[in-house]
C-alpha cells in the first residue's frame, strides 16, 4: 500500500492512472500536509509519496516510523526540508525526482525572453486602455540578440536549443564543461565575458554559495546597456534591490522573474481582496518592462505527470526491495 499526502486537484487524474496501472497496488491519497498530526493517516501502508514546503521535522518522520513507513518520495527536486540527521537514526530511505521537464522552465524562459524584448506587456496594456498607436513601443528581434546562458545543465540547455531556433546568437558559461557544448564552440572564459557580451542574460544555476547574489550591483554595471536579465531559476541568485536600481535608472532593457527572494508564503496564494505584504514585489509586478511570475515555470501538465509516475515508480521500487531510479543521499 502506498498513500500519498499533499495531492493537489491537478495532481489527482496522473495519480489515477499510475494506480490503475498497477492494481497490485493499493493507492490511498489526501490533499492533507505531512504533519505529525497527519502521519497517522499513512497507517497501514509500506510507503508515502509527498511534496510540500513545510519541513519534515523530526518528530513527523517518528511518528511514521513509529507505523512502520520510513520509505518515502517526493514528487520534487529539494531535499533542505528533511530532518536528515533522523531520517538517517531511523533508517529512512528516501528518493526525490531531480529532472521531470527541463523543457517546461526553458521554455517558459524563452517566452518570456521574447515577450519583454517584444515589449508586450506595455502593448497590451496600451491596446486594453484604447491606444492602439504604434509608438514607442517598438519591439527588439530575438535574432539580433547576443543570449549569454550561465549555467548549461539540464534546463539552459534547453533554453539554448529553443533561442537559436529563433535566430539568438548563444553563448554559455558553466564550471562544468559538457564535451559536446564545448565541442561546438558555446563557452566563454569567464562571467564578466557573459556580462560584456550579451544583450540578454539568463541564470540556469542552482543557488549555493558562489552564486547567490551573483547578479548585483556590480555584476549589473558590467552587463551592455539595455540588457536583459531572465532569472527562472532561484531567487536568490539575485540581489533584487540592485535589480530594481538597474530598472530604474535604465540600465536593464527588462527583468524577467519566475522565482523571488522572498517568495515563500508569498507565491501560490490568493492575495486578491487582502493587503498585499511585499512592497517590492508590487512595484515589480507593477512595472511594463517586469514580468513576474509565481514560480509557475515548471508548472505544465507534462511536468506534474512526470513529478506525479517519477515518484510513484520510485516508491514502489523501495517497498520492492528493488533500486529506485533516483535515491537520495541520506545524509545530515
Ligand atoms: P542542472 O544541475 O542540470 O544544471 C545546473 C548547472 O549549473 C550545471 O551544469 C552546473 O555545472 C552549473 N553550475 C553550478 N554552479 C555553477 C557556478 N558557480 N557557475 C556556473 N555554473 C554553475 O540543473 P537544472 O535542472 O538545469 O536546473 C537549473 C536551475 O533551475 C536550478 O537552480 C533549479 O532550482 C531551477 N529550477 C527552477 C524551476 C522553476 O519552476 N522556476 C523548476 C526547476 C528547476
């Protein structure tokens, strides 16, 4: 028996057909949190699937021990809200999906790249308020674009197959040096090359510590003038306040923004008829050159699927006994 936590209506149809796949299975689901007054629930069963931000403390993954289940997986990548060093006393074994669509955040990415260098936010805004003038809202060809990618993993791989399909000329820096990438000739010495070099910049990095805050007031003033910045990947990376200094006095061109700073409790929730609690964000969200969203890049049906059987396969291969496709190093 496997019981999943945290399933959300989108969710729900993928759960579905991965249990009537396998009717040896007995599925048991709720849109419930993993707590440790929730853990209970699980009873019975040889494994739980979950995915949430709130942490799994100590005291939640005793009382799951407690039922017997210390097998678990999570529909997503992050692992920082495990209590490691008691999953590790009480020999839990625990997988996670790493990769579910790279080319859902890419392409979210290389939307939104086109978008601001089109300017369609300030058209549309325009266009609703009964000005349909051309002027001066004139758009920047995505082909004439020099597209700097920091960080050539997974997903700015993507990214750089979907911009040179519309023409950008692509260059690349990552610590890491994938052979065929620098086969072809993508990768630039340094940052500051990145920085000299591209009309549009865009961080596909995780955060740790030499790339938080890498984008700042100092790493802007290195980027040409009318840049644009895209950041898809963890907020983090950027010193916002610098950003918003960069906007301001004309330096950026645009800001592309799906993850935030300080987006948790803030992102994924419905602020409509309530006091709007980030100043920042507001202003941001304000701004025709700004497009935020909520951290909703990877959020398409291919991905939640994948996030949804990725999961559930591995869990079964844990109560199995058998090798799960993608283990998680427990470790505190
Ligand atoms: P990945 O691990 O495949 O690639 C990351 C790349 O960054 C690697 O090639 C690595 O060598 C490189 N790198 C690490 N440190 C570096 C440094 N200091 N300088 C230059 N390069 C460095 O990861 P991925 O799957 O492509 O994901 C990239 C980012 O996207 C992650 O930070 C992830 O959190 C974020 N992400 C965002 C969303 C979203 O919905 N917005 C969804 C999934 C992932």
């Amino acid at each position: 028996k496997i019981y999943a936590y945290s399933i959300r209506k989108d969710e729900e149809p993928y759960l579905k057909e991965w249990a009537a796949a396998h009717p040896e299975v007995d599925v048991d689901y709720t849109s419930d949190l993993l707590t440790p007054e929730t853990a209970k629930q699980a009873a019975g069963a040889d494994g739980v699937v979950v995915y949430q931000q709130l942490d799994y403390t100590p005291e939640t993954l005793r009382v799951l021990a407690d039922e017997g289940i210390t097998k678990v997986s999570l529909r997503n990548v992050g692992v920082d809200n495990i209590d490691m060093a008691t999953a590790k006393k009480l020999g839990f074994e625990i997988t996670n999906v790493p990769v579910y669509s790279p080319n859902a955040i890419a392409e979210h990415a290389a939307i939104q790249t086109a978008r601001i260098l089109r300017q369609t936010k300030a058209l549309d805004r325009k266009i609703a308020s009964g000005d349909l003038r051309w002027a001066p809202t004139i758009g920047r060809e995505v082909r004439d674009q020099t597209v700097g990618v920091i960080g050539t993993g997974h997903i700015g791989q993507v990214y750089m197959q979907i911009m040179e399909g519309f023409g950008a000329k692509v260059i690349a820096y990552d610590v890491f040096h994938d052979p065929k990438l620098e086969a072809a000739g993508y990768y630039v010495d340094s940052l500051d090359d990145i920085y000299a070099q591209s009309d549009v910049v865009s961080l596909h990095v995780p955060a740790l510590k030499n790339t938080i805050k890498m984008i700042n007031d100092s790493t802007l003033a290195k980027m040409k003038d009318d840049a644009v910045l895209v950041n898809v990947s963890r907020g983090a990376l950027v010193d916002t306040d610098a950003v918003v200094r960069a906007l301001d006095s004309g330096k950026l061109f645009g800001f592309v923004m799906d993850t935030y700073e300080d987006e948790v409790g803030v992102f994924n929730v419905d602020w409509r008829g309530k006091d709007f609690p980030d100043a920042r964000l507001k202003d941001l969200i304000d701004r025709p050159n700004v497009l935020v969203t909520p951290h909703t890049a990877f959020y398409t049906t291919h991905a939640v699927r994948n996030m949804v059987v990725k999961a559930f396969d591995n869990n079964l291969a844990l109560v199995n006994g058998e090798a799960p496709a993608t283990p998680v190093k427990v470790e505190p």
